[in-house]
C-alpha cells in the first residue's frame, strides 16, 4: 500500500483478492489518464458507461469462427519472420523487435481490411448513431496498436527464451517435427491445436514475463477481501508479474518449467492465478487471436531453418531490459 500524492495505491497478489477486484471493480484507475493523448474513450481506458456499450459492438467481432478466417494471414506473416530470421543468421546483433512489429502491425492491418466485419459493422451503427465517427477512428487505432505491440512483444520474448534454453527449443522443434510431417504447406488449425508441448512453453513463458506486467483498476465502493477493506476511492494493482512468481503456488518459481501448466497441475491452482489475459469482462478481448500468433510463427516454419538455427542471446551491458540477438561463430 503506498500514497502517491492525494492517490491511494494498493497492490494484492492475492488470487481470491484478484478475482474480486477484476470482477467487480470495472472501471480503471485514474493512472490510464496518462494515456489520454493516445487512447482517450477506447476500450482499454474509458469509463464504465462507454466501455460497456463499445465493448457489445466490437465482441461479435472477435468470435471464432471470424478469427479461424484469419488463418492464411497469420501463416503469411508467420513465413516472412521466418525469411527474416534466415536472412539474419549468422550477423552479429539484430533488431529483432522492429522486424516483427512491422509484421504484427501487418497482420492486424489486413485482419481490420480483409475481414470486411469491423469496420463496416461499425460504421453501421455509428448510422444509428450508437457510436461516432470519432469514436471509431479512435477504436480501431487503438485495437491496431493492442494487437500488434503486444503479439511483437511476445513472440520476440517467446524466441528469446527458446533461445536462452536450446533444450527447450529442441523438444519444441520435436514436437513441430512429428505434427506437422511437411513443413512447406501450411499448418491446419487442427495440426496447431495439438501441440499441445509448444503451448505449455508459451504460457510458461507468459507466466514469467507477463506482457503486460501490471492492471490497475478503481473501486467506485468498499472492496471486502477478508480480512482486508480496500476503500472506496483507492487505486488497485494487481502485479501479474508478482503474481505470476508467488512461491506458495508457484515452487521454485524462477525455474522455467512448461509442465507446471499439465492439465493436473493447473487443477490445482486458483483461476486468478495466472492471468496474462486478465480476467473477467473487462478482460483481454484478443487472447485466443494470441495463441494463433504464437503456434503460427513457430508451427510454419522450415525444418532445415529450424535444424540450423544457432542463436543465442544474451543481455548487453547498458540495456538491462533489451535482450538482443546473436549467432554463435
Ligand atoms: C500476448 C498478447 C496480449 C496480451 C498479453 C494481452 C493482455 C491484455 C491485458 C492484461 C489487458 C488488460 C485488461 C485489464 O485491464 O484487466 C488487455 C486488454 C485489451 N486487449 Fe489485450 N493482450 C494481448 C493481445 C491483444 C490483441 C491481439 C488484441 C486485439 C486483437 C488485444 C485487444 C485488447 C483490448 C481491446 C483490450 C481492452 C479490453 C477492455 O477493456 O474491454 N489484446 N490485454
């Protein structure tokens, strides 16, 4: 718990505490109002009366079935990060990130234009006048810049970490090896769903570098978590990142271990215990798109790219957070 100013913050990692935060606390804090400039009335940060009404608009936007049609652009982009990563092998450092941004950005401007539903579903409600034209030029940059910075950023931590752990990466490529036979055509969403060792790599890795690492909401009313009053007014964090790497639920939680996600084990853990997505209505509308992004960049690749990889990473001085890429010689 800490004051910044007249605001009072209040962190929990808590996961009874976290479901009820998330389940009743809707509106965000007044923290998000530094993205005003940017996102200002979208769906990430608007306040609860128009959050609720946007938010019924674009849903049906998001179902299954429109994003399985998405398939053959995620398989497209998928191959040119791949080439990417061809063409780099063997120089010295990389600016990865910046080649997969320009490629997630890619993939979310031809979902936008060729799924020809969120626009035009859009715009004709903003006809009956649901929604402005404003507020839909605002929407759709905002969605543009949550689906592509966030997917960049984790597939450039996925690669990293498969990187970091060879041993990994190897049983990874095993699994791709026997789903997937003939790596030159493109992965059916079947094939994806049975890498079943590839998904648990990608929530590990999500558990222990939250893409988003903290949500900050606002309690309109008292917030009871026993034994604790979270007090109307208060501003309250939720540090996925903590939360992620809680010891009592997570032993020896810096170790990276993809089968802390076998179907047993998350049995026997609280809902809100892992939550990179967040959790419920104001959760993360884009998630299972994710999980396509992720299966898609490492499920369509070469085999021979793949068997000639020799990448390693490491943290360069001066960049603590960055972590770049480079080829053994
Ligand atoms: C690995 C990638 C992603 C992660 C880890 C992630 C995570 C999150 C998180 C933690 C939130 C905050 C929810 C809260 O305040 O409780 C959020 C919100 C949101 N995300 Fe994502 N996201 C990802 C990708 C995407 C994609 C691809 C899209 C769009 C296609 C998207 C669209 C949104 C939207 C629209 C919201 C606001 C939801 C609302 O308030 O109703 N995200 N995301």
């Amino acid at each position: 718990m800490t004051w910044a100013g007249p605001q009072l913050y209040i962190a929990t990692t808590r996961p009874a505490d976290v479901e009820k935060i998330l389940t009743n606390c809707l509106n965000k804090s007044p923290f998000y109002e530094n993205f005003n400039d940017v996102m200002k009335d979208t769906l990430l940060t608007s306040k609860v009366s128009i959050w609720k009404e946007h938010r019924k608009m674009i849903n049906p936007s998001f179902n299954l079935k429109i994003l399985s049609s998405f398939h053959g652009i995620f398989v497209k982009y998928s191959r040119e990060i791949v080439k990417y990563l061809y063409d780099v092998e063997g120089t010295e450092q990389t600016d990865f990130l910046s080649v997969v941004w320009e490629k997630t950005l890619d993939v979310a401007l031809d979902d936008t234009i060729e799924s020809k539903r969120f626009l035009p579903n859009l715009t004709k409600l903003s006809r009956t006048e649901q929604i402005t034209r404003e507020e839909i030029l605002e929407e759709t940059s905002f969605m543009m810049m949550a689906a592509s910075e966030t997917a960049a950023i984790t597939i450039n931590t996925i690669l990293t970490i498969l990187g970091i752990y060879s041993d990994i990466q190897e049983r990874v490529y095993q699994e791709l090896v026997s789903v997937l036979p003939n790596m030159e055509s493109s992965p059916t969403q079947e094939e994806l769903n049975r890498l079943d060792y590839l998904k648990r790599v990608v929530k590990e890795i999500l558990r222990l570098v939250p893409t988003i690492p903290f949500i900050l909401r606002y309690a309109d009313e008292d917030i009871k978590c026993d034994p604790y009053v979270f007090p109307a007014g208060s501003n309250l964090v939720v540090p996925l990142v903590l939360l992620h790497r809680d010891p009592d639920v997570w032993p020896d939680p810096e170790k990276f271990d993809p089968d802390r996600f076998l179907p047993d084990e998350v049995a026997k853990r609280h809902r809100c215990s892992y939550i990179p997505f967040s959790y419920g209505a104001r959760n993360c509308i884009g998630p299972s798109k994710i999980w396509n992004d992720a299966g898609k960049s490492n499920g369509c690749d070469d085999s021979e790219e793949l068997q000639s990889t020799n990448c390693r990473y490491e943290i360069m001085e001066g960049h603590p957070v960055g972590i770049y890429g480079y080829a053994e010689g």
